[in-house]
C-alpha cells in the first residue's frame, strides 16, 4: 500500500516537472526570436490648393437689373369735339408716325367756315377806314393799302400794319379793329387743334377710338410712344449708391436675345423705398432690338478700390474671414474687410502680399490643421492641360 503511494507521487513529479519544463523550453525558445519591427503610424495631410495673393487698385462694377420703359410716352386727348376722319394711316395700335405727321383729324367744316367769315367782317372794317386814313394819315395809307391788298380769307391772318404815332394808333382801335384781329387769331389757334399731329416719331401703344367716331372735348383718344430711345429702370440697394454717378457707363445685355448695349446713368432717385430700402436708378439706352418692358442686365462701372483683391465669395467665411496657409503646412483663418460683394465674387482689403490663400474645398477644415500644397500644373500646352484635367478628375473620383 504504502509503495503504491509512492509511485502515484513520483508519477505527479514527474508530470509537474514536465509541464515545467515544456514552459521554461517555450519562453527560452521565444526569447530567442528577434521581434517584428513595427510601422509607424502616419499623419493624413490633405493636399489643397492655393493662390498667392497680389493687392492691386481695381475698378469695381456693380450688378443692376430692371426693365426697359419709353423715355417719350404721351396721352392724346382731343381739345375739340367733331367726327374722326382718314388721315392716310390706320388708326390702329402699332401703327408708326414720324415727327409732325398728322395722327387724328377731326372735322373742322364749321369752324373753318366761322372763321372765314370772320375775316371777311374784318376786311370790310378796314375798307371802311380806307378814306380817312388817306385823308387824314396819308403817310400810313400805302401800308393799309398793301395788307388789304394781301388779305386772303383763307390764309393765316398776317399781323396788321404798325401805327406811325399814338393818333393813328387811337384811331385804328376806335374802329375795334385789334378786338377783330385778335378774335380771330384765337378763332386760327382753335382751328389748328383739328389736326392732332405726333410731337416725337414713335408708334400709337393704345387706341381708343375708330374713323368715324365722334369725340368731345376733353376725351382720350390713346398713347403714343417713342421707338428710338429707352430707360432701364434699375433699383439698387441704398448700400451701394456710393458707388455710382450720373453719367456713368453701363454695360447691358439680355438673357432672352442676343447682343450688348452701353447705356448711361441718365437720373438718380433721391426717394428711397422703405420696404427694401432700394434707390430708382434711371439707365438711358438706344438700338435696335430694343422694346418696351424688356428686362435686362448690366454691370455699372463703380469706383475704383485700392489695395484690395478679389476672390471667389465661396472662400469667405462667415462674410468676414478666409484661410490662408501659413509655412506651407498650416491653414490659417485671416480676418478680411468685404470692400465689395458682386453675385459671385468678393472684393475684400487685409491680406498681405504673398500670402497662400486657399481655393480648394476642405472637408472639415479648422485653423492650425495640417496640410500640403498642391504642385503646380504646367497647361501650357494642349497636352499638358489635358493630363491636368485628367488628374483632377483622378483625384476627385478617389476622394
């Protein structure tokens, strides 16, 4: 019994021992085994694009937009009744009339002949004076004489002689014959408000009336409008009126048809419109293609800011700074003054001459962020552009 239990503790011993020294074996063999050299962890540094930055003095445009209107518009109204007649050209919207031509004519058989008959009392008071004047003013006798002899009912009525002294002047007056003169010179200015001619060329835009249409005193007849010259109605914000004057260039174009125009800054509005706090800028323009209500764009030549550079709007953040990289690694954010802002691009004042400023967009961007910049590209030649364009493309898919 006892020899039994010997052997079972030696067979521990023994199998202890073993473990033991399969152990010790695998940790020396180990240590024998030269340890696997690590890689090092790199930094990812993204690769951006910049600019180097160079103050100059530029001459500013500012955006303005509006729609065309006639710079000669004008309402016909008749100042006597009667019956429209033909005047040769339609009475019809569209319709043309050069300067004095006769628009509307309206029946002037009665006045016509009121007047006339008007003449002919005058020239019977002056027949009547006839020989008196010989006797008692023989020297004013050959001028009466040669004004009766002229006299032509139906021709404008020519100013009477003028008196020699203040005598023939009292004489001619107990006579009434300057109240005959005179009414019947209003009876001529009425008459000739029969004929309703064009004070501009330019096209009737409305017509109220037809041939053969009776109108009264008083009534619209319709508008007429000039085709030769326009006015672009602008509103621009009360910010940036500092920046034009009368006079100024503006150069126009329409986004519905071909061609440019140069208009000029014609009036300025000293109202201002409350709402949007926006001043009327009035753009004078001419040329053919040109019509009423047309709406265009231009750009207004501003003055001229010094010591600024202009950028892509994009760059700006918060409207008031920008990043720049410093010792070529390290983007930075640079305060900046926005001098001017246009629809796409920003004029903006404190940057320094040489600075990198950043073009590129980077995601998650923050100031002391570590970055590399980008080689510049040779397109100087066709094929050299292409590969550019081809590595960009590259890069931009592998982002």
């Amino acid at each position: 019994m006892k020899n039994k239990t010997v052997r079972n503790v030696l067979k521990f011993l023994l199998g202890a021992g073993i473990i033991a020294l399969g152990f010790f074996g695998m940790r020396y063999l180990s240590s024998l085994k030269e340890e696997a050299p690590r890689r090092p962890v790199e930094k990812r540094v993204r690769t951006v694009e910049t600019r180097t930055v160079n103050n100059a003095d530029i001459a500013t445009t500012l955006d303005v937009q509006g729609r065309l209107q006639a710079y000669n518009k004008i309402e016909l109204y008749s100042e006597v009744g009667g019956m429209v007649e033909e005047t040769g050209r339609p009475l019809k919207e569209g319709t043309y009339f050069p300067k004095g031509e006769v628009i509307l004519r309206i029946d002037d058989t009665e006045p016509r002949l009121n007047l006339q008959a008007q003449k002919a009392t005058l020239l019977n008071s002056i027949a009547q004076i006839m020989p008196d004047l010989k006797i008692d003013y023989p020297e004013s006798f050959p001028a009466w004489e040669t004004y009766l002899d002229n006299f032509n009912v139906d021709e404008p009525l020519p100013p009477l002689p003028t008196a020699a002294d203040q005598r023939e002047k009292l004489f001619v007056a107990g006579r009434n014959l300057f109240t005959q003169y005179y009414n019947i010179k209003s009876l001529e200015e009425r008459l000739s408000k029969y004929l309703i001619r064009a004070p501009f060329a330019g096209v009737l835009t409305q017509v109220m009336i037809d041939r053969g249409a009776v109108v009264r005193p008083g009534q619209a007849l319709g508008e007429l409008m000039a085709t030769g010259y326009y006015e672009l109605v602008a509103t621009v914000p009360l910010s940036d009126l500092s920046y034009l004057q009368t006079g100024g260039k503006v150069d126009l174009y329409s986004e519905d048809i071909d061609g440019r125009w140069t208009g000029t800054i014609r009036r300025i509005s000293d109202q201002i419109d409350e709402g949007s706090q926006t001043v009327e800028v009035y753009i004078g323009v001419s040329g053919e293609g040109l019509r009423e209500g047309m709406y265009m764009r231009g750009e207004a030549a501003a003055r001229t800011l010094d010591n600024v550079v202009e950028i892509d709007r994009t760059l700006l953040i918060d409207e008031q700074q920008v990043y720049v990289v410093r010792n070529d690694s390290l983007l930075s954010l640079q305060p900046v003054t926005v001098r001017k802002a246009n629809r796409r691009t920003a004029i903006v004042s404190g940057l320094s001459d040489g600075d990198q400023l950043l073009t590129s967009t980077v995601p998650g961007a923050f100031d002391g962020m570590l970055v590399r910049i980008a080689e510049p590209t040779d397109t100087s030649t066709p094929a050299a552009a292409a590969a550019a364009d081809g590595g960009s493309e590259l890069s931009s898919s592998l982002k």
